[in-house]
C-alpha cells in the first residue's frame, strides 16, 4: 500500500531539494523573493492536495463498481437530509488556495473567468483520477460532480482572496513581481 505518510515525505524531500537548487541556479537573478517564496509555498499545497485527493493507495481492493454521483447540487438534498456533512466544506475549501495561487504567480490568469477555468479542469481531472485509480488500482473514492462545484465555487471565494490581498501588496508598496507589482486587473 502506498500510504499518505510516505507520498508527503518523499514530496517534500523533493521540494527542498528543489528549493536548494533553486536558490542556488537563481541567486544573481533579480527575481523577488517573496515570489519565490509563494511558488514554494504553492509546490507545497500542490504536494498536499494531490496527497488528500488521490493516496493512499492499496492495490488489494480493487473498487470495479463504477462509483459516481453525477446529480447536480445533491449535496444541498443531503445536507438538509442528514445535516451538513465536513466533507462538502472540505471540498469547498479544498481548491480556495488555488483560486489564490493561479492569478498571484502566473499574470495572464488574473482574469476571474481564466482563474475558474483553470481551477475547474484541475477538480476535473482529480475526480478523472480519482475514478480511474478506483477502476485500476483500488483508491476507494467517488467521482462527485458535488466535487466539482464545490471545488470550483471555493477557487471563486479565493480569487476574492487574491483581490485583497493584491490591494495590501500594491497599498503597502510591495513589490511581487518583475515590474514591482504587476498589472491589477
């Protein structure tokens, strides 16, 4: 079984190895390094997210029953049913950052619709392994079009997020990126 434990170490040996080498192939360029530390920070929550969305994996329990909920906003059906379950605002929270991270580091997605979409294909193509890892290899996960919204939707909370905080860099005069703060769209 390759399990959650091992998966974040080895990812974050990789990192700092990264990092390490970064730094040291970079350290004449006049890139900021608060930028590079965000993109670090972003490695990391890319290393957590696939962690939580697709491991552990046990090759022992194969799931060949073709598990999906493909019901639009049935998590609303169940949440007055059963009661709210954490699930649904783990989901909600769980591509936030991202919503944050997309228009932060890469300028030609600062555009909220750019954002989304980006966001949007990413949950899709975690649910997309999330099923075929469940077909193949014995990842016991649904693919959840619930997922899909929710996830898209807390990508949308943080790209409000990103707003915000592009108003503090650019109110308190801190340069982000090459032309000192980039371009507030």
């Amino acid at each position: 079984m390759i399990d959650r434990s091992f998966v974040h170490g080895v990812g974050v040996i990789l990192l700092i190895i990264y990092i390490v080498f970064d730094l040291v192939k970079n350290k004449k360029r006049k890139e900021l390094l608060l930028r590079r530390v965000v993109f670090y920070s972003f490695l990391y929550y890319l290393i957590n997210l696939i962690n939580l969305t697709i491991f552990p994996i046990d090759p022992y329990n194969f799931g060949f029953i073709l598990d999906t909920q493909l019901i639009p906003f049935y998590f609303v059906y169940e949440s007055f049913t059963y009661g709210l379950d954490m699930a649904y605002v783990n989901n909600l929270l769980m591509l936030l950052p991202l919503g944050i991270y997309i228009p932060l580091l890469f300028p030609r997605f600062r555009k909220l619709s750019y954002t989304l979409m980006i966001c949007f294909l990413f949950s899709l193509s975690i649910e997309v392994t999330q099923l075929i890892l469940n077909q193949t290899w014995g990842v016991m996960r649904q693919f959840n079009v619930d997922d899909l919204i929710l996830n898209t939707a807390g990508a949308a909370i943080g790209f409000v997020g990103y707003k915000l905080s592009w108003l503090v860099l650019k109110k308190n005069n801190i340069p982000f990126d090459q032309s000192g703060h980039g371009r507030l769209t």
